[in-house]
DNA sequence: ATCTTATTTTGAATGAATCAAAATTGCTGG
DNA sequence: CCAGCAATTTTGATTCATTCAAAATAAGAT
C-alpha cells in the first residue's frame, strides 16, 4: 500500500468508527476531498462540498474539521497571511512546509528523521521538548518570473 | 555593548529618524516596552503604555507595530493558540522560538546558525528559500509539574 | 422500529486586525 | 520662532475566521 494514498469513502467510514466516531457524509465528503487536496481552509472545504452536499453548512465544515483533528484524523496548520487555518490528512510523518511569501502557495516538504523532534534545541528553557515545527520561506518560481508588484 | 541591550528612548528616536520614520511617543514608548518585554502582544502594548500615555489608542499600537515591521525594527510572530500575533525588537540574529503547548509561554532558542536560512530542506519545489523558521513545541516546568486539566 | 446520544444546523457573538476619513502632530525651511 | 506640509494618530466602522449555545436531526445500538 502505498502511503498517503487517499482513501475511498468506505475507508474512511471505517477510520471514523474504529476512532469511535459516526461515520456521516459531511465527515467523509471533507476527508475524502482534504485527502485530495490537501493544505485547503474550512471555507475551501465548504465550497468544495456544497456541490454534492447543499445541506452542509460551512457551521458544519468548522465542527468536523475541529473534531477531526482533535481525534489525530487530520492535522491543522496555520500559515502565515490570510484565509486562515489550513489541514491536511497526511499525519504522523513529522513532515514540514514551504510556504511562498508572495502567492502563499504551500508545498510538502518530508522530513529526514520523520518523527518528531527532528531537531533539539540549544537550551531548554527547562521545557520537555516535544516537537520541532519547521516552515520553510521562499519564493515559488512563478512569482519569481513576476515582476514583483 | 551587549547584544540586545535595551535602548533609551534618545537612541530609539534616533533609531526612528534614522529609518526615515518620525519620532513620536507613542513609537518611543512602545519600542522600550518591547525592548524590555519582548513576545508582547498589540493589546498588552497598549495596556502597558495607557499608565504613560493615556491617549494612546489600541488601533495606534496597531499602526505602531505594523509600521515598525514593515521597516525591520521589530519582528512579528505569530504563535499558535489565542491572543494574536506578538512583537520583538530582537531581529536579524535569526533566533527560533519554544512555546509551551499547555500555557503558551514562549522563549526565545538561539539559532546554532545565527544567519537566515539555518536550514535546507531536502526539495525545494522550485522556490527560492529564504529562511527556515523553526518553532519547538514542549511542556514547561510549570505546568509539568501541575496537574493536566 | 425505537431510543439514545452524537452531530449538524440555526442564530448569534467574539477577538484580532484592517479600512477610511478627520484631526493632530512632528519636522522642515523660511 | 513660525507657517505649512506630510506623516501619524484618532475616531468610527467593518471584515474575517472562529467559537458559543440551543434546537433540530441523524447515526448506530438494542
Ligand atoms: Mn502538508
Ligand atoms: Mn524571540
Ligand atoms: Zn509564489
Ligand atoms: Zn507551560
């Protein structure tokens, strides 16, 4: 199996329940939609869905994607710049990210240890260390070839 | 001179002018209050310096920071958790940031490097990286001890 | 099929940040 | 020192993501 390969919907069904959670359409229309694109907000979600789930409401979207991360299903990020939280259904790989500071665009970047911490800090502070988060900043090679506003 | 020693509030309206910005007390107040709280927040700016200057306004400590980053003179953050972004005077030492997961208290962590970026990653996507911005996630001493909620 | 409880919806509120126009202040050059 | 301009602050309002709370609904167990 190869890994991070999106599930179909009764898989995630399944993932649901086996967290002990209610496998409903709205739950598994966003993990199979984050799934494939993932880095999108709770707005992106919502617009996303409303095609096949009208009923959804973007209420709804905040409530999922606030349970579902609280569960370890998915994980939130918060890049810098606007539009807000963003997830993704790709955990516990300890991956990082490269964030563009003109366009925002966010790319994967896998870590070389892959398990967190992958970095341990000079000094302590007397704190138990439990993770490194690294973003990287850059500028994407199509904001680059712009001219620069 | 020791590295980041706070400055009086002469040497920061110098600082000011010499950026091309005027020197007002408002600016002047709230470099030395970040000068010597560093990690604050635009509203405990404002709090802090309403005892001073009573006519200061909140939307000013806004401007005021906005302003002062925008030139280099201070340095956002964005922490996870509740209370917005938090402001320092300590820049262009490339330094990383340990934030408590439980109460949100941050430290500052030297960078080994000391000069941005500290860090490669291993495919760039294309982009240019400009810098690496890392942030450890732990638990402090503090709440360590206490019991969890 | 019914019941229980989790989840979604509905409706409202929060908090941080930003926008715009008017009032004020810092600075410059006379 | 003073007038005048432009930068800054104030005033007042607005945006946006997110959260809160109560009522309605739907999932899954018996
Ligand atoms: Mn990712
Ligand atoms: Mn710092
Ligand atoms: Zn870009
Ligand atoms: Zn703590």
């Amino acid at each position: 199996m190869l890994p991070f390969a999106p599930l179909d919907s009764a898989a995630w069904s399944e993932r649901l329940r086996e967290t002990g959670l209610k496998s409903t359409s709205g739950r598994v229309a966003a993990l199979e939609h984050l799934s494939t694109h993932p880095h999108t907000t709770a707005n992106e979600i919502h617009t996303a869905l409303t095609k096949e789930l009208p009923a959804l409401t973007l209420q709804s979207v905040h409530n999922i994607v606030q349970d579902l991360t609280a569960h370890g299903i998915i994980r939130r990020i918060d890049p810098l710049g606007p539009g807000g939280a963003r997830y993704e259904t790709r955990t516990d790989d300890n991956h990082h990210h490269l964030q563009c500071v003109r366009c925002g665009r966010i790319e994967d970047i896998d870590c070389a240890v892959g398990a967190a911490p992958c970095l341990t800090p000079h000094s302590t502070h007397g704190m138990r260390i439990l993770q490194a988060d690294v973003t990287f900043r850059g500028v994407c090679g199509e904001c680059d070839k712009r001219p620069q506003p």
